[in-house]
C-alpha cells in the first residue's frame, strides 16, 4: 500500500469487482493497470466512478503474456521484475503490507484520509497466517454455487463445479467464471479440501450417494441448503420434529465439520456486490467446530461479506433454517 495521499497507479491482478473499489481508490488522472485478470471476468466500473477524472487503462494477462512471449523473454521478464525489485526498493515506497484475506482493510485504509501514518510495517491478521488458494468443490451448480463460485475465483480460488446432468451441462457456466473453474462429477467435486453444497432438499440424498464419500475425515462441507419439500408454489419446509435441518445434514456427511451458511440469503443477493456504501451484506453461519467456523468466516470476508458467527448448528441452524428470525434476513454491517 503506498505512503500520502491517493494512489497514482493502482494495479489489479484480480479483476470484476475489486476493479471498482480500486478505481474509486484513484486519484483523478490516475492508471489503472489491469494485470492478469485471474477471474476471467469483465471489469466492472461504475460509470460514475470514471466520467470526468481523465482516467488511464492500461493492462495485460497472463495469458497474453504467457503466449505472446518465447520462453527465453519470459524468463528475461521475470528476472527484469526481479532484479529491479531488489535494486530499486524506493520504487516500491510501502506504508504497509497486507494479507490478502484482509486485502478489504487495505482498501479502507488507502481511502482514509491522512493513511499510511504511524503504522506498523505489518499488518495482518493474525502473524502465522497468510492467504492460502483453494480447492472448493460444488455439489450443485445451480444460482447458488455460481453466485458463491464468481465470488471465490474472484479471490484467487479453484472451483469445481458438479451437477445432476453432467458436466456437459455446466460447459457454459464454467467458461464464463474462468480459468480457475472447472466441471466433474459429484465424486470429483467432493474431492476438494472445503465442499459447497447447495442442491434442493429433496435431491440431497442423490448428490452425496454420487459423492460417494464413506468419511470426510474431517474436511469442512458448507451447508447452503433449506429444507423445502414440495413443488413451487406449494412448496413446505420438512418438517424434521426437534432436529434442525443443519443436523439432520450433518448427520448425512459422516466426519465432515459442516457450517450451516449462505442459506439465509436469496442467490440474488449472494451474486452481487457485497459492499455497499451502508456495510457490508451479512452472511450468518453456525457451525459445532470453531477451526472450521472460523475458516469459513475468513472465506466470506475476502469475497466481501461481513461474516456473523451465531454459534452451534443446533442453535444457530435453527435462527436461520426456514422460519427462523434469521433466515431471508437481508442486512449490512457497518464497519
Ligand atoms: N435460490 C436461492 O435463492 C437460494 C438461496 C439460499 C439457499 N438456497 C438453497 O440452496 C440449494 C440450491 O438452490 P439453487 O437455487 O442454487 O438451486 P438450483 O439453481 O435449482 O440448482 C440446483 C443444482 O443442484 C444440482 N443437482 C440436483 N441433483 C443433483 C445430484 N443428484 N447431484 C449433483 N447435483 C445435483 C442441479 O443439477 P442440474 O443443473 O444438472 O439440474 C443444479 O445444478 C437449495 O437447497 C436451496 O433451498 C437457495
């Protein structure tokens, strides 16, 4: 993060909607260097936030990089980037680093006024952590799994999408989220280290019967289904007696650590923008482990949300299962 005032330059090697905070950041007549693009996805921009301040674009991928360049010049590149960083340090005039999971505190910072005083030189966190990419897999690939798919490639994450039909069906879906996008099976997707699952209720049972895991030996499956029964427009919530719908899925993933979230939330609202200038869009979750709870949160916060712990999935599960205060309860969090 650079030192004074707002930045001059910005470079983003993230792109869609990190691209409008960054060009919000930027001083009238500013650069913004579009670098790699990992989502894949267009660079979205107010027309507000560009009319009138005599902005510049400038930009390359990776992949333009990568194929319009033999071997020898993109090891001659690197070593150029390399060398001039070592040399020329003052070209890199640093107030303070971040991680990129706290990468929305960087961008709040570079925007307050009189930043970049008296702060420590480092800032994340917490010391031992940095950000690590993902592999989520995606039982479902329905609005739910591609609004939380746009959102975790937009963050540097690997994700593989699976479906009922077969990953044919998904090509489309898949091209347009990106390089880091892929479609399997359901077998391939609950591979991953962290698993979305987000099918109807009623095709639960399949999709883990296709998934095929006898023990998930511990890995964290985010639970994003409600527990409707029926057809539109006649649809009920099950009725589960006392069991709360988060336990009764728990108790279909054998060692898995589940966090009941994204449930509350239509996909409309898990699709879009999370900031916005009141806060940030709440996701809740519960969950029974804290490690995973906590991974979980880390995962919301960097697609933007502001993620809101509310304890064990027998309580918590049941505020925000249908019926419960929590659920459909659209609010933001000021920060
Ligand atoms: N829509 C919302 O606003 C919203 C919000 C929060 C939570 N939820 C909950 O999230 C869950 C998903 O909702 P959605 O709206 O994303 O549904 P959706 O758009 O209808 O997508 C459902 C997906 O599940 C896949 N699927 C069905 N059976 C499967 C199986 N046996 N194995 C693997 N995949 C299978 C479907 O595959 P095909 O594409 O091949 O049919 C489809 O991709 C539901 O439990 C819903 O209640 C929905």
């Amino acid at each position: 993060m650079a030192l004074g005032g707002r930045p001059r330059v910005v470079l983003d090697a993230v792109g869609w909607a990190l691209a409008t905070q960054l060009i919000g950041l930027l001083e009238n007549g500013g650069t913004f260097i579009a670098y790699g693009l990992l989502s894949g996805e267009p660079l979205l921009s107010s027309t507000t936030a560009v009319i009138g301040r005599e902005l510049r674009i400038r930009g390359v991928s990776v992949g333009q990089w990568a194929h319009g360049r033999t071997p020898e010049l993109q090891a001659s590149d690197v070593e150029f980037a390399v060398k001039l960083a070592r040399k020329a340090p003052e070209l890199f005039d640093v107030a303070a680093t971040y991680d990129l999971t706290d990468f929305q505190e960087a961008l709040a910072e570079v925007g307050r006024p009189g930043k970049g005083r008296n702060r420590p030189a480092h800032h994340a966190s917490h010391p031992c952590e940095s950000k690590r990419v993902m592999r989520i897999g995606m039982l479902g690939a329905g609005q739910v799994a591609q609004a939380v798919a746009r959102h975790a490639v937009a963050a540097g994450h690997q994700v593989a999408l699976s479906n009922c039909r077969g990953p044919a069906f998904i090509a489309s879906v898949v091209d347009r989220l990106g390089p880091l996008a892929s479609a399997g099976t359901p077998a391939e997707a609950a591979q991953a280290e962290l698993v979305l699952l987000a099918v109807w209720w009623t095709d639960v049972p399949d999709a883990l019967a296709a998934a095929g895991v006898k023990d998930w030996q511990g890995r964290i499956v985010i639970d994003a289904t409600n527990q409707f029964v029926g057809n539109p427009p006649n649809l009920q919530a099950a009725d589960l007696g006392d069991v709360p719908g988060s336990e009764h899925i728990a108790s279909m993933l054998p060692g898995a650590r589940v966090v009941k979230a994204f449930n509350t939330l239509y996909a409309a609202y898990i699709a879009a923008d999370p900031r916005h200038p009141a806060g940030r869009q709440i996701v809740f979750l519960a969950g029974d482990d804290s490690e995973a709870n906590r991974r979980v949160a880390t995962l919301v916060e960097e697609f933007g949300f502001a993620a809101v712990n509310i304890g064990g999935l027998r309580e918590g599960g049941r505020l925000m299962q249908l019926g419960g205060p929590l659920s459909g309860l659209h609010a933001l969090k000021q920060d």
